[in-house]
DNA sequence: TCTTTATTGGCATCTTCTGCCAATTTTAGC
DNA sequence: GCTAAAATTGGCAGAAGATGCCAATAAAGA
C-alpha cells in the first residue's frame, strides 16, 4: 500500500538518515524542527512504509582488503527465458556480486563486483562467472578510480518553509 | 594510518553493522560475543580508523519519485588531462549521479543516474550531462530490473571460533 | 462556524550509552 | 616454561536517549 505522499519534514527526514543513519532521535527531532515523539513516529511510519528499507554501515572496501571493484557486462542466451531466471537466481547468491541489474544495450546484466585482487577475479571470473546458466558473453570493466561513492539520493527540495515570526 | 589488521570481531561487528547499522550497542555486544563496553570502544576504533565510513538509510527509490536508474557510460576527450579533471569534478557536484568511477574498456567512466521518469533523463542529458567539459560520447543503459541492490561486501569468513563444553 | 479527525508536545519510565577502574588475557622476552 | 609488560575485557554508575500515553493544538470537512 504504497499510500502517503511526502511532506517537506518526511523529506527532510530521509535526506537525515540518508546522510547519517545514526542520529539519534532527539538529534533528528531537532533537525527538522520537530519534538521527538512525532519524529520518531514518522520515522517507524516511514519504515512500515517500506520507504526506508534499511540502515547500512558503509565501509572502507580497500581496508577490509577488497581492492578490486568490477564493472560486468553479461549476454546470456535469450530465446531461453528459464536460464535467464537462473541467472538471476545464482547472481543473487554470489557474495562477490554487490549489484546486479537487468539492463538495456549492449549487455543484458550488468553487475558489480568486488574482490581482493585480480588473482581472485580471476578465480571468480573463470571459476564462477563463466560458469553460470546461459552465459553467453563476459565484458569485464575495471574500477580504476573512484570519483564519486555512495552518494545520496536526490531527494526533491527539503526546503524549509519559511515561517513569519 | 591503517594498520591494525581486523581479528574475527571486528569482521563480525563490521558485518553486522553492514546488515542492520541501526543496532543498539547492547544488541550488537551480544551478537559477536562481547560485553557492550569493549564493543563500543572497538566500534569507535573502526571509524576513527575510516574502515566504518558512514552510515546511510537505503531508501526506496520508487517511493521517493526516483522511478528510473541508468548506467552512463561516459568517453572524454583525453589528451587534454585538465578536462578530465574538470569532468570529474562537475560530475561530483551532480545529485542526478549517485555514482561515478573511472573504468577501463569502451567508456573512460561509468555514471549511475537516478532520476524520476524518461524525460526527467532526457533533460539531464541534453541539458547538463552532454555540456560537460570533455564529454566526446555518451551510451546509456537503462535499468529495466534490479535484480540485486546493496549487497553487502563479502567479508572474509566471520566464522564462528567453535568452543569446547 | 462547528464538528470531526489527525498530529503534536510533554511527561514518566525503561533502556541504552559511555567513561572509568580493577581483573583477566595476551604478547614478548628470557 | 615462566615472568613481566601491554592490551583487552567486564562491570558499574551517572547521563542521555527511546518510547508509550494523554491532553492540547492544528487541520479538514460539513
């Protein structure tokens, strides 16, 4: 039941939590001019919702010794839709895929990976990847630099509705 | 100054926090096994260390009006290394790309946009992403499904160190 | 304008956070 | 294997935060 639409204070709550998922409520509260007993029934609201579908830590992929992020582009053979679907399914249960999207172009999926090094891509690529049910083509890119992580979403406008003294 | 090495609790905490970043300190003592003191102090060591780099709300984009993500694959006209530098840098101050990574093969960088609908796309690539400095071509590859989104990074094996009755 | 409904703010209680210290465990050297 | 030094842990106490409840306020509808 995808029913309430937003107002500003439940933007300004999201656009919060997006930033810092660890506010505590009171610190919340203050920040979008509220007391805390409402906020923090907007926020439980906003998660029955399924507006806010979890709170993540974001971690530091080099440090814990995941060096490698990798761009793949995967043809599968179309004409059968049941391997498709299994290729969804085993994507889904690879640890080393962190996201995996059906796609338009060039590719039919396109994947992120992440691994230690390139030895264990290559375990992964030959070893898992190629592998898999109805693979037909593998275009590996390879994350050189990352300009831009994470970043959050545009959510539109939590401007403060300014307010006459 | 990254030094320590990670033991098998702080791949546990690291994990959990990943999964659920908003677990009371209590909890999160009691799922890797320690008393809620050294767990908060070791919580605190990973983010001064920068292993633990925020912690961010996951929204749904749909239910925020951010209806269609696509994956823009960007070539710039080299040779000339301060336009990629100012290519990378506009790129940054760009809400619509919520990702952005220099990439071997065929494109220089691969762009996640979020943005509401179809036009909502077409007036950010006519009227931002094609005026970049440096951009020579663009292909854009359009999510039809998200077959798996914020997987969280496999961490090494937080195994269980088996004790003995 | 008068109801009816939804939302807010404050309060009381319970839980959690967090700094400190003694006790325990681990590490290193011999 | 044993001792000394260093690091880590667990418990405790005061401070801060979370949370359910209710009256008061604000918004919507007739």
């Amino acid at each position: 039941m995808p029913n309430t639409r937003l107002d500003a204070i439940d933007r300004r709550i999201l656009a919060a939590l997006q930033r810092d998922a660890r506010l505590s409520n009171v610190q919340l509260a203050e920040e979008v001019n509220l007391s805390p007993s409402p906020c923090l029934r907007r926020v439980r609201q906003l998660e029955a919702e399924g507006l806010i579908r979890g709170y993540h830590a974001e971690l530091d992929r080099g440090g814990v010794g995941l060096g490698l992020t990798v761009f793949v582009g995967v043809k599968v053979e179309r004409h059968h839709e049941a391997e498709a679907n299994a290729f969804r399914e085993a994507v889904v249960a690879l640890p080393e895929v962190i996201s995996a999207h059906l796609v338009s172009g060039e590719s039919d999926f396109l994947l992120q990976v992440v691994v230690a090094d390139l030895a264990a891509y290559e375990r992964f690529l030959t070893g898992t990847l190629l592998r898999l049910p109805g693979v037909s083509d593998i275009r590996s890119n390879f994350a050189i630099q990352s300009v831009k992580e994470h970043g959050p979403l545009p959510l539109t406008q939590p401007e403060d509705k300014g307010r006459s003294p």
